[in-house]
C-alpha cells in the first residue's frame, strides 16, 4: 500500500459541533485534508495508527494543548495535495453527449438545458458536488482513442444501445473479461459491465491508459492521500479517494503514446497550487480573468483543472 503522508507532531483545528471549522495546514508543508469520523471503539488511538475502514492514518485533535498525547481523537485526516472535484467531457454536440450519459451514468440534466437548441456547455448533476460532470463544447470531433474512460454498470447492452451506444468489441464468449468495450454517440469508448441489482449512480471506474502506469496510480495516489494497489500485468487501481464517488481509478499500461487533448479529464480542489507544481505538475495556462481555473498536466500529460483557493468555493 502507498504510504500516506504522515504529520510529526499532532494536528491541531477547530471543531464545532463535529464539523470542521476552518482550514488546516499540517506541520510538513501540506495543505488540505478529508475528514473522517473515528470508528467507534478506537476514539482511544493515538497519532499514526491505522483505522480499519478508513483511508487515513494522521488524526485530528480536537481540544488538546499544541504537542501534548490526547486522551482520544475525534476525527481521522487523510492528508492531500488536492481533491477530486468533478469530471468533464469534451463533446461537438453537448446537448446529445448530455442526454446520454445522464440517462447511462444515472445523472440528471435540467430538462430546460436538453431541449435548448444550440446550448453550449451542459452540466450533469448527481447527490454530491462531485457527482458533477461538465459537457463542454469544442470544434474539434473525436480524432483518436480515449486516454480517459469511464466503467459504468448497465443491466443489459441493449438498454444502452437504446441510448445510442454501439458495441466495439464484445466480451468473449467465455465471459472470462467481464466487460463489453462500447462507444457513446460522440464515439467516445466505455465499459459496460452487465449487473442485476443496477445501483442509482452507475459509473463504477474512471480509467486512465499509461506509459506508466504504476508511476502514474503512485503519483494521483500521493495527490489524493488514497490507497494504491498494483496488480499483476502492472496496471494499478486506486481506493478510498476522499470525496470521490466512483468506486476505483485505475491504471492501464498501454504500448500507444498520447497524440490529442484528452477528451475526458477531472478538476480537483486544492488550497495551494505549489504543491501540485512541486509534485511534478506541468502549468499549461494559469488562471486569469477569462477563466478561473489553472490548467495543468500530470507526470504523462494528462489536463486537468486545478480550482485554487477562494475559486474553489466560490465556483461550488
């Protein structure tokens, strides 16, 4: 399992009414952290100690003198360098892509949004902020294979075909693989994985293809504060993303190099962009009065936004 980072004396915020009030800034130079009520029966443990259950592995004291051994803990703090904030979707006909993958991902559109002619960016919204995926408009059509993919579960193809999916290469007839390869009306590859009990939010994996992919899961693991696993055949699968609603993000060793913009990212949240920058993030453009955001790219080249600071919240 990846290490996550460790403070070296207790953190120390300011809890009302257990919630988190105000921001936390650990001992090492780290900013930002997911919070996590202690399990019950370990509200005894000390700084460090793993929580069954739990991501994390620094603890929150809540009430305790600067330095001194708390009596118990009342929080568990998964430190990070940033947090997954929402998906985005390039697409030359957003309202289509839109009506799609809301009705494949289990995701609403205002009604209003889909039957706009001529709308532009769309938005897909679900229980939480990250649940959001954002349908941008671009010029450019579909030129090569997604970098980026989603995993969602559907209870037969059909009903996606319904939707305007198509089939491009088909589980085998032995059902050893356990997934269809399909494409969206835009031709923009997924998984479909058949299930029975089809849960409401059905987009089970945000998959990403890989020079490297077990440096790639190594350095968005260390970003998130989330568990790494590396499986054998070296592709790498990531767990317990604070805030993140997909159940896994994983990591797929391709021979291919990436050619094009990716047509799928994600933005994440972060109080600081130097440590993204110091991590080995490349600044592409830097926010400015057109746009809010930074546009960055990881270790391979892979966009995402960085929403910093006060623009992470007052974007919410």
């Amino acid at each position: 399992m990846l290490p996550h980072i460790m403070p070296r004396r207790p953190i120390r915020v300011s809890l009302s009414g257990g919630r988190l009030a105000g921001e936390l800034s650990d001992p090492i130079g780290r900013v930002g952290a997911a919070f996590f009520p202690v399990l019950p029966g370990r509200e005894g443990a000390r700084d460090g100690e793993r929580y069954p259950g739990e991501s994390g592995r620094a603890v929150l004291l809540a009430g305790e003198p600067p330095g001194s051994v708390p009596d118990r803990v009342d929080m568990v703090a998964v430190m990070a360098t940033a947090h997954f904030r929402d998906l985005v979707m390039d697409a030359v006909d957003p309202v289509r892509l839109s009506a799609f993958w809301a009705a494949a991902a289990g995701l609403t559109a205002g009604k209003d949004d889909l039957e706009r002619p001529g709308a532009g960016d769309m938005v897909l919204r679900g229980p939480t902020r990250q649940h959001v995926i954002w349908v941008n408009r671009v010029a450019e059509a579909k030129a090569a294979k997604h970098r980026v993919h989603l995993d969602v579960y559907a209870r037969q193809l059909a009903d996606l075909e319904a939707l305007g999916a198509v089939v491009l290469e088909p589980e085998p007839p032995t059902g050893e693989r356990g997934w269809t390869v399909m494409t969206d009306p835009e031709g923009g590859e997924f998984c479909a994985f058949l299930h029975d009990d089809l849960p409401a939010y059905r987009i089970h994996g945000l998959v990403v293809d890989c020079a490297d992919a077990v440096a790639q899961a190594r350095w968005w693991g260390e970003v998130y504060g989330a568990d790494l696993t590396v499986h054998p055949g070296d592709w790498a699968t990531l767990e317990n993303i604070p805030g993140f609603p997909i159940l896994t993000m994983d990591f797929n060793p391709v021979p291919e190099p990436r050619t094009v913009k990716n047509r799928v990212h994600w933005d994440v949240s972060t109080p600081d962009l130097q440590p993204l920058l110091d991590a080995g993030a490349k600044l592409l453009r830097p926010a400015d009065d057109e746009v809010r955001w930074d546009l960055l790219a990881d270790p391979e080249g892979n966009e995402f936004c960085a929403f910093v600071g006060a623009a992470a919240a007052d974007l919410e």
